[in-house]
C-alpha cells in the first residue's frame, strides 16, 4: 500500500530525444571531434618542443581545423546530439549538457505550433526536419521555414517535430 502511495506521488514525465541515429553515431561523432580538437594542437605544440621547424602553412591550417569543426559540427549538431525534451503535468523543460536548461511553465506557454521547412505539399505530413516550437513570446516572422536561425533561449523552446512528440502534445 505504501508503495502504491510513493508511484502516486510521482510526477509523470515524458522524455523526447532526436532520432537514434543522432542519439548513437552522433554522440560518437561529437567524441571524436572533441579529441581531435585537442590531439592537434597536442602535435603541434610537441613538435615545436622537438625542435622541429615551423612550416608557413601550420598554424593557419590547425586555425582552420579548429574553427570549422567548431562551427560545422559542435555548434550546429551538439543540441541535437545531446539534448531533450522533457514534458511534465505542468511545464516543458529542454536540457542538453553544457548549455543553459530552459523551462516554461504550461500556463506561460502563449504560442505553439509547428514550423514546417517546406511549405506548400509538405503541410499534410510532419518530417523530421520540422520544428515544434513552444513560446512565450509570437514567432519571428523573419524565420518562418528557417527555423535551424533559431535557439533554445529564455521563453523560447524548439524541438523536431516527431510523430511521438506531435501525437503526445
């Protein structure tokens, strides 16, 4: 009996995630991009402890490296690879390490809806490349179809529209 009273206080929460292939090879992925940010400019700095000479070529080549894997991968994918969505009885919580968790209450909650990339056709089925989007504030106009412009932020959340997700909401 008692136990019955403990699963009752239990707030009832569900967890969406991207898809498994993000979830699995993505987070690989991430892993891997992470220590070759770090092996190269291990090698460099321990080639220069060596004596070796400096070609003209090296440190504009590893500057390159850094800063694309930095903006190709760790800033578009991250938040993909790594994030959630969490819907309970009374808010919607987004978390993904290393960035700022965002929650919005379900009474703050002013606009909802989905933002398909391609309008037109596309509007009588959800892909996994539209976004559902929670708000305290109206969407911006200016990102309509464009909705990869936007971030989690405070009273902001965005999330892909799956079919778990569209048919639990």
């Amino acid at each position: 009996m008692k136990r019955r009273a403990e699963k009752a206080d239990i707030v009832k929460r569900k967890v969406f995630h991207e898809h498994i292939i993000l979830l699995t090879e993505g987070r690989f992925l991430m892993l891997a991009v992470l220590a070759v940010m770090v092996w190269l400019p291990y090698l460099f700095v321990r080639d220069r402890m060596t004596g070796m000479m400096l070609a003209w070529w090296e440190i504009p080549f590893l500057l390159l490296v850094e800063v694309s894997l930095y903006y190709a991968l760790l800033r578009q994918f991250w938040y993909r690879c790594f994030g959630c969505l969490m819907v309970t009885e009374d808010e919607i919580v987004w978390k993904c390490p290393f960035m700022r968790t965002v929650r919005l209450r379900k009474t703050e909650i002013r606009y909802t809806g989905i933002d398909y990339r391609w309008p037109g056709s596309a509007r009588k089925a959800v892909t996994p490349v539209d976004v559902a989007y929670f708000s305290t504030k109206s969407y911006p106009q200016e990102c309509r179809n464009k909705s990869y412009l936007l971030r989690n932020k405070k009273g902001f959340i965005k999330f892909p529209a799956g079919e778990k997700l569209c048919r639990y909401i």
